[in-house]
C-alpha cells in the first residue's frame, strides 16, 4: 500500500527541532502512527505502544525504572491511558539544557489529564509542543499537500486551482461516500461496510469504554446514528436525547465525548453587536463523511447524492475540509455559522483577523430566465440584513466545474477547496 503524504509533515520536522516534547492529538486509525513511523524511518527513535498490556503495566507500576530501560528518543503511542508518563518526562525535561526533541507523544482523544498538562506547560515552547490532526483533506488524497489554509481570497484560489484535480459532481460525492480515513485510501479497506463496522468497534471499545466504563455500547451507537442524521443543523441536545431513550446530560457529556475523540466538531453561532436576531446555538458535522454516509445507511455515492441528506452532508464536507486545511496549517482561524429568527443563514463565517469571509454552500445553483428572451443568469445571493454581513461579497462553494464571478457573489467549485 503506498504511504500518502500529510500536510504535517514538515510541522512535525520543524517542531521536532525546537522543543523537547511533542504531543500529537487526533481521532483513532487517522494516520498519526504511520505518520510518525514514516517519518522515524533510517532513525534511531523507537516505538513503543501503550495498548500493549504488559508495556502498559510496567508504565503504571514503575514510569521511573520504564525510562530508564527505554531510553530517548522514543515515539510513545496512546498516551491518554498513561498520562502520568508525560508528566513525568516534562519535569525531568524542565531544567534540562538540551531542549532537542527526543520524544513524540500521540494520543486518540482529549482527557481531562491530558487537558491539565497541557495547561501546565502550554506556554513552555521549548520544552512542550501540542499538535492536532484530523483525518486525510482532499488535497492530501488527490494533490496537492502544499496548498496551506483555505483563504477565500483571488491569491489563494488561484495557487489552491493549479494544485486540484477538477472532479465532477458524481465523483464528488463518490469522494464524500468513501470517507477520508487512511486505512479506506490506502485501498486496504475497499468495502465501506467492513472498514466502519471494525472503526465503530475499535471507537466503541477503546475510547469510549475507557472514558465510560460499562457505557451500552448498542445505545450510544444509536447515539451516533442520531447525530449522523442531523449534520448541518442546529444542535438540539434535547431531542437527540428523546429520540434515544438517554437524559439530556447524558447526551451533552457523550456529545463532549464525541468532540474529544476527534468524531465531530461543533461550529459556533456568528453575532454582532448589530444583530438582535441571530440563533446562538452551534450547527454539528462529523470529521469523516465516510462515517456519515455508514452510520447513515447510504449504500452507494449514487444513493447519497439523491437522498435526503445529499445537502447536508456536501455542506459537512465542505466545512470539514477548510477546518482540516487550518489544522494542518495548524491555524487558529474561527469558523463560524449565522442564522437568524428567520431562517435566513450564511454556512459559514470565517473569521481571519478583523476580516469576515461569508460562505454559502450549495448543492445546485438554479439559474433564472432573463425577463423577455429565453437566456438565462445566475441567481444573486445576499446576506441577510441586519447580520453585519450585509455589506460582504459572498463566496458561493457549490458543484459546479469552474469558477465565476456573478455580481457580488463568487462561484467556486468544492474540488477547488
């Protein structure tokens, strides 16, 4: 199987050379492993695996002597079932004149361990680094791994065109369907079913069995499935809840759950002090559309593009691909969503310094007749008055095959992202 390039990559390497300690987060089976021993490859640096249970008991009962029989530089996997040990490694580290990176870190979610050391020594850059990745971005599967941030400026566009293979709508969503987990794009796993099957175990079994002991397993993976077929929406923690048979703070604590293991994301309401209408409450998407589509029980690209959740889940994808392209960068940009008491939305509001970028995503773009001949033109989208946006030329991410200029608004294709 050919090993597919991460953004990452050099970020890790440039990292490595200045600072001591470098913990890496990201969802289970989304590379970093490989990743990592891609990159240790013709080095000394050894690997060392934590689920291994008798490399994990020497861990716990003796974290001291364990160093000292594993000596730097070492890659220690899943470091959230021992977060002790890297307690341990920064204090020994603290004092220590050679800041050169000798371990890396990875871990599969969040803790409130984890959280901790890192608040502790989040202002120590050359002692500790933190790192977050995300599963594969389009331009990592079909070209392109040096295109950096999405930026909806002429610039930017223009330098992400001449690194994208143009892809119709049909292959779009086939590239939705499929999912961007390594293990599915390395062409190890070519059935959707069996690839999400085993992930939903694995997901089940480790991240949240550890972070909930005795959880019913079957219940929150209804718990998914409800989440699944509501991408794009507003959260409503409480009618989740009822639709799965759980409390409304069980659902907030396994929402909370599902964002620390790198599942979903949460985009946040855009308000301004102008506006008096806009619903502050975040919209849900799931990192991985191919999870979607499984969770969600579309068989075949050709189904999802005609079902129900053709919109959302485009929508979904959209978004998740600019917020990969800022975590690769490792970019603290904020995506935003606005919608007021009227229903009238913008996607996506991205937020770059004092700039707003507002974006619309949309599967089909209806063209209007010209009054008195048969021509046609395309439809001028506004945003909403009285949202601050107003005033904003908007960004229109839709399936189309080129780019256009109509008016105030800009048409972009998704493969362009």
């Amino acid at each position: 199987m050919a090993y597919l390039n991460r953004s990452l990559e050099n970020e890790i390497l440039s990292v490595s050379e200045n600072t001591a300690v470098l913990l890496l987060i990201g969802p289970r089976q989304s590379g970093k492993t490989t990743m990592l021993q891609y990159l240790m490859e013709n080095t000394c640096r050894r690997y060392i695996d934590l689920e291994n249970p008798e490399t994990l008991r020497s861990v716990i009962e003796d974290p001291e002597l364990f160093l000292e029989m594993n000596p730097a530089p070492l890659y220690i996997d899943e470091i959230q079932i021992a977060p002790n040990l890297l307690s341990l490694i920064l204090e020994t580290y603290l004092n220590n004149e050679n800041k050169e990176c000798s371990y890396w870190f990875t871990a599969s979610r969040m803790t409130d361990s984890l959280e901790s050391v890192i608040s502790k020594y989040h202002d120590k850059k050359d002692l500790f680094s933190v790192l977050h990745m995300a599963p594969l971005s389009q331009s990592e599967i079909y070209g392109g791994t040096e295109s950096g941030p999405f930026i909806p400026i002429a610039e930017d566009i223009e330098k992400r065109m001449s690194l994208r293979i143009p892809c119709s709508a049909s292959e779009t969503y086939k590239r939705i369907w499929n999912g961007q987990m390594p293990a599915r794009m390395s062409g190890r796993f070519k059935s959707l079913d069996v690839y999400y099957s085993a992930f939903l175990q694995a997901l089940l079994s480790k991240d949240i069995y550890e972070a909930i002991p005795g959880v019913d397993k079957l219940l929150f993976s209804a718990f998914m499935c409800a989440a699944a077929c509501r991408i794009g929406q507003i959260l409503n923690i409480h009618e989740i809840a009822e639709e799965v048979g759980i409390s409304d703070d069980t659902s907030k604590r396994w929402f909370d759950l599902l964002v620390n293991c790198g599942t979903i994301f949460f985009l946040d309401p855009y308000s301004s002090e102008i506006s008096s209408r806009a619903i502050k409450a975040p919209k849900i998407y799931f990192f991985d559309t191919g999870l979607v589509a499984y969770l969600t029980k579309y068989m075949t690209p050709e189904i999802l593009m005609c079902g129900a959740l053709s919109s959302a889940i485009l929508e979904n994808y959209v978004i998740s691909e600019i917020r990969k392209s800022l975590l690769n960068d490792q970019r603290d940009f904020k995506l935003m969503h606005y919608r007021d008491k009227d229903s009238k939305e913008i996607d996506l509001v991205l937020k770059i310094g004092a700039d707003l970028y507002p974006i619309l995503i949309r599967k089909n773009i209806i063209l209007r007749k010209k009054p008195g001949n048969d021509s046609t033109k395309l439809p001028i989208y506004k945003a909403p008055g009285g949202s601050g946006l107003s005033s904003k030329s908007l960004l229109i991410i839709c399936l189309r095959d080129t780019p256009q200029i109509s008016g105030n608004n800009i048409l972009l294709p998704v493969w362009v992202i």
